[in-house]
C-alpha cells in the first residue's frame, strides 16, 4: 500500500469514526457537540470518502432544524464600509500600486498583464456578498452557519512569534471577537485570526455570495507558474480576523486573485529578483513557529524582516541589503471592501488588517 493510499485510508476513518460519534452524542441529547463532532471531520480529515461531506451537510442541517433552531436573517440596509481614512504609507516600499481603470479582458490579461501585480478598485463591489448577504453583518454570517459549529484560528497576531499557537474555537465565540457593522466587539480576547482556511467547505451557503474571475482559468505563459494538484487547479480560502492581524511577507507558488469583502487591508509586495535581499528564514533561528523550516532550509518562504515596521539602525544593520535594493522598488498598496488585488507567482507578499477584515484569495 502507497503512503497516499494510507493516509486516504486514516483520513476516510476518521471522518466515519467523527459521524459515529455524532450520532452518539445525539442521541445522549447533545446536539450541539454533535455537530461539532461534524466539523472535526471536515477540518481535520477533510471529509474523506465518497459522498462524505455532503452526508455530514445533510446531518448538520437535520441536526440543527430540529434541535437548534435560529430566527431567519433579516436584511438590513447596511452603510458603505470604505471608511477606513488615510492610511500612512509604509516605510518599507516606495512605490503604490496604481489601480487599472478597468477590468482587463482575459485576453489582455493572460498576454500582456499576468507579469505584474494590479488593483481593480470596487471589482467585487455587486456581488451577494455586499449587498442581499452581507458578510459585514455578524447576523448573516451566524444564520449560514447555524449553531454548534467551529473553525481552526490562529492565536496570535503574527506566526513569526514564539507565543503564536493554534486551536479550535466556537464559531459564535469567535464571531464575538471582533467588530462587525451590526455587532461591537464582545469582549478582550486574544487575537485571533481565521487564516488560510476554506470556510466554504463548511458553509457551502457562501458560494452563493462571491463569483469566480475568469482570470483564473487563464492559460498563462509564465516559467515560475504552478497550478494547485486538485481537479480544478484552484485553491479558494478565506481569512477573518480583527485589526492588527498580519500575515508577514512570504512566496507562494501559485498567483492569486485576492478579493477584500469587508473592511480594509494593507498589502505589501516586491518581485521575485530581489528574493536574495529578502533574509528568509534558514533553520537556524530556533524552532517553535511555522516561518522555520528545519527539514528544508532552502524551502523557506518566510521573510525575517517586518515590512509593515519601522527603518531603524538596528534594521539597517541587520538587513542592509533589504534596505537598500528591495525598499526603493516595493509596492503597497490599501485595498478596501470591493477591491480584487492580483499578485503574480512567486511574488513577496506581507498583509496587514486596518480594522476587522474578511478577504478571499484565490490560488491559481
């Protein structure tokens, strides 16, 4: 047996293993735990096996029509959310991204633009998402979901840092944490950040609120272009999380269509060329965090630097090379609710909220 048959096989028993259990605490009148017992099995195993997630869709939506019942959504008028007011340029890129004036055709795109980042200011502005299901309300996002359910966060403001940790929370609770336009923050927590995550496959509802681009089934001509291994060659995840959550610049493979729903965010970005001022991390920083790869060194994604800091000596010293190559050719840039930002392949990406923030990226 292949090692990718073996782990098909612990994940698919998992995930029966997780429904079992759900039917048992169901039946011991634990409802709630019961569909909690249902989203382990979408998060942890992936819901593995054939027809599995939608036999645990169809066993959450029984399980909470019957015995957790919540008052249907109520659409509300809600005000625009580009509220966010100046923001201060960063220290560390010299150039803003300009915004295109239009969207381009695919045509243009895939021969002429995919090279380079760009904006499109209010690109997703009439989707579902902004106006008859609004993701700015704390209201509709628990109505989709339902209750006893739970997502994977990150605890901690940046996963460079030696007290960042992950966990499982309470939908609801962590809905509680942060700011939304029908909803103040309930209470002091931790920060906490819903990263990298397809939230999608437990909500299936919120499909109906974005459309895809055509941009990402685009036939481009580029070396560095790898495609996701899954049957659509597109990754979809989302990222919710509260003002001062930061994803610190790093590479990735694919290019990505990065759409802003709600809120604001700051992104930054330098092109590949300059990776050899970007002082990843090497293995030889100490373990305890995801930005150290110490089984492939050269592997590491990760840059050391805080491009949303300060310039100071220390930094000169430390990283002189970054500030002197990589510094005067970066681009910033604030995406506001409705923007779509593209960021080419292989391209050095850091982000950082403005205020509670709910963004989707496509990886392509």
């Amino acid at each position: 047996m292949s090692h990718t048959q073996s782990s098909y096989q612990w994940r698919q028993l998992h995930t029966d293993a997780c429904i079992v259990k759900s039917l048992l605490l169901l039946d011991a009148g634990n409802a709630s735990d019961a569909v909690s017992s249902l989203d382990y099995a979408i998060i942890i195993s992936g819901a593995t096996g054939n027809d599995r997630l939608h036999i645990i869709h169809t066993l959450i939506q029984g399980i909470q029509f019957r015995h957790l019942p919540l008052p249907a959504f109520s659409l509300q008028k809600y005000p625009g959310t580009n509220s966010t007011g100046y923001i201060k340029p960063l220290h560390t890129a010299e150039h803003c991204i300009v915004p295109l004036d239009h969207p381009p055709s695919l045509l243009t795109f895939q021969t002429k633009l995919f090279r380079e980042p760009f904006v499109l200011r209010n690109y997703a502005s009439g989707w579902p998402a902004f106006e008859e299901h609004p993701w700015c309300s704390v209201g509709y996002l628990r109505s989709i979901s339902g209750l006893g359910r739970i997502v994977p966060v990150e605890v901690g403001n940046d996963y460079r840092s030696n007290e960042w940790s992950q966990k499982l929370i309470d939908w609801d609770e962590f809905l509680s944490s942060l700011d939304f336009i029908d909803q103040p923050r309930q209470k002091d927590t931790d920060i906490m950040y819903l990263a990298q995550h397809n939230l999608f496959m437990q909500f299936p509802k919120l499909w109906e609120d974005i459309f895809i681009p055509d941009y990402v089934y685009a036939d481009l001509d580029c070396p560095r272009h790898t495609r996701p291994e899954n049957d659509e060659g597109l990754v979809i995840n989302t990222w919710l999380g509260p003002r001062g959550t930061m994803s610190p610049a790093h590479t990735d493979p694919y290019h990505n269509i990065y759409v802003q729903i709600v809120g604001s965010k700051t992104v930054w970005l330098a092109a590949p060329e300059l990776s050899a001022y970007m002082y990843p991390y090497t293995g030889r920083e100490g373990a305890g965090h995801p930005a150290v790869n110490e089984l492939q060194p050269e592997m590491s994604n990760t840059t050391r630097i805080d491009v949303f800091g300060e310039k100071s000596g220390e930094s000169e010293q430390e990283f002189p090379g970054f500030w002197k190559e990589v510094v005067g050719q970066a681009k910033w840039y604030t995406l506001e609710a409705g923007d779509a930002l593209y960021i080419p392949g292989g391209w050095w990406h850091g982000m950082r909220s403005e205020e509670t923030s709910f963004s989707v990226s496509m990886w392509f």
